[in-house]
C-alpha cells in the first residue's frame, strides 16, 4: 500500500495540470460529440443461435445501462487519471474509456437488432429508446418488419 501513495500523487497532480490547462469536461445537458467513428460488433455463434425473446431481453437491459449515457455525469479529468494511474499497478483497463465503452455497447445494440429483423421478430427505433427516461419505462420494441402497426393477422 505504501508504495501506492507516490502514484496516486502523481496522478493527482497530473490532473490538477490538466484541469488548468482548459480541458473541458462535458457538463449533465451537453451533448458531447463523437470523436471516434461507429464501431460494429460481430455476433457470436451463441448469440446467433438466440431466440426471438433472449435477443430481446437481452437488448432491453443494455438499452437500460446505456439509456442515459449522453447525459450521466462523466469521470472528471482527475478521476479518469486516478483510475489510469492505479491501473498500471493492477490489471484492470475497465472504465479507462468510457466513450469506447458506449460505442462497444450501441454497436453490439445494433448488431442484435439487425439480428431481430432477419430473424422476423419485433425490432427496437435506437435513437428513440436511447433517450434518457426513467429507469422505470421499459424499452419496447415495435412491430415486427414489414408488418403494419395495429393490423393483426387472422388465422
């Protein structure tokens, strides 16, 4: 333990500088704009192998933990740094990018609803259902593709 004092320190410090020298941290209410491009997610075999419903439950809780992302409040500069500086003494990079993090996320989204639609099952509209809400409201996903909203079919 003593010997993670001089790092954290640093990693102190090195944030005061960087906080000084103008970085701007996004405030709750800005939209921060991608830096990186759209990153895609290949499905696994598993994952393919999904029903209708696992694929659907499974896009629910992640559209969940990803719903608010542009407005959470992010790591501070000197938090980020912390965490970064602590990590090279341990093995975790988690929470090292959290811009990453999300493209990973809403890459993998995409890839299970492509997968919901060739599979004929209901998909989900992204855009509407990343929107921050509460935690409350469930995402939903619309009628299946090439179906008409509130038409059901007659046996």
């Amino acid at each position: 333990m003593k010997h993670c004092l001089p790092v954290v320190c640093l990693a102190l410090a090195a944030a005061g500088c960087a906080a000084k020298s103008g970085v701007s941290i996004p405030v709750a209410g800005e939209q921060a704009a991608p830096t990186q491009p759209a990153e895609s997610y290949q499905l696994t075999a598993e994952e393919q192998g999904l029903d209708c419903k696992k694929l659907t439950g499974r896009m629910q809780v992640r559209i969940l933990q990803e719903r608010d992302y542009t407005y959470r409040r992010k790591a501070s500069t000197a938090s980020q740094t912390v965490q970064s500086a602590v990590s090279t003494i341990g093995s975790s990079s988690r929470g090292l990018d959290p811009d990453a993090e999300h493209r990973k996320s809403v890459a993998q989204l995409e890839a299970y609803n492509a997968r919901l639609a060739a599979k004929g099952c209901k998909t989900f509209d992204l855009a509407k259902e990343l929107e921050p809400k509460p935690v409350t409201v469930t995402p939903t996903p619309l009628a299946k593709p090439g179906s008409e909203p509130g038409k059901t079919k007659r046996n």
